[in-house]
C-alpha cells in the first residue's frame, strides 16, 4: 500500500528494486513529473531509463557527477545540485529544447538529443537493470506526451508538492505552492 495517506515515512524499503512499464511506447516530445528521495550512496541513480539501447532511451540521473543530468543521445548537465531528501522534478524532453526543474529551480534551452522511449521504461534503475539503482524513494512518477507549458510545468509541481507534503522545497514565489 504505498497511498498518499500511509505518509512519505512509510514507504516500504526494498534494494535494487524497479518498475518495468515495457509496453510503454512515447516519442519527443513528452514530459516527466515526479516526487522521489535519495537516501544513501555516491553513484548516478538513475530516476528512469528506457528498456533497449541507445534510440530507444531517455533518462534521468542523479548524484552524476553531483549535478541532475538528463540524457536522451545526448548528456545535458543541469548544473543543479544533485537533491538530497524529498524534492519535485519536472523534465521536458524536446532535443534542443529541453528543460528540467528541479524543486522549482529551472534550467532551459538544453539539448538531451533526439531519442525515445519507444521499448518501454524502467523506473529507479539503467537500461540493464544491474546498476545505477535509485537508492531512495519515489513518491509519484507522471509522463505527459507532449511538452507541459510553464504554467501547466508549474501547477504539477505545486500539486505534487500539495499531495506529498513538499510543498517547503518549492520556492516561496511558486504560484502554486498553497
């Protein structure tokens, strides 16, 4: 039972566990919402990567050289600190355009390439699934096909934070905070 009213405490803890979604199948431009923790560890963890090699992969990973990198043919280095405890992250995959967001904080214009998750998805480790693990939790995890606006960027975060009680790591500017 990992419902919002068992509390982020709650959640059960389990090693090298992961998701696999391999029937999904989503070209750019999408968009990836999520509320997750790191908990332990100096290696990337990856939040998500595709299930096959190289044009059929897209990715998030953390505590990659202590910055958040995304990568979808191409590392686009955020320049944001790798997050420690529960924190909001939104990613646009559109090759050239992409964002990432992490607890509000925005970087944009970067360039993660041209490929896809056209074989599917693996939530918290690589594409081998034997490395690269998320030690840590995930709260929620959203895909969007399509870019999200901003504004509509914004509202998911702000609702995320609401329903996961993280509302404190959004900026106290944020909109939709409250």
């Amino acid at each position: 039972d990992r419902s919002p009213s068992r509390g982020l405490g709650d959640v059960y803890k389990r090693q090298n566990d992961y998701i696999s979604v391999p029937g999904l199948s989503i070209t750019q431009n999408y968009s990836i919402f999520s509320v997750a923790k790191t908990t332990a560890g100096s290696g990337r963890d990856y939040l998500f990567d595709g299930v096959a090699t190289n044009a059929a992969r897209s990715l998030i990973a953390l505590r990659n050289s202590g910055t958040v990198r995304f990568w979808a043919g191409n590392w686009a280095n955020s320049n944001i600190a790798s997050p420690t405890g529960f924190f909001t992250i939104a990613a646009v995959f559109d090759n050239t355009s992409s964002l990432l967001s992490v607890n509000g904080a925005t970087v944009t214009g970067k360039n993660t390439g041209t490929y896809n998750l056209s074989n599917g998805i693996y939530i918290g480790t690589n594409y081998q699934t034997n490395a690269d693990f998320l030690e840590g939790d995930i709260a929620e995890f959203i895909i969007v096909d399509g870019v999200a606006s901003a504004r509509d960027r914004q509202k998911v975060e702000g609702y995320l934070g609401q329903k996961w009680g993280v509302t404190a790591v959004l900026p106290s500017n944020d909109a939709y905070k409250s």
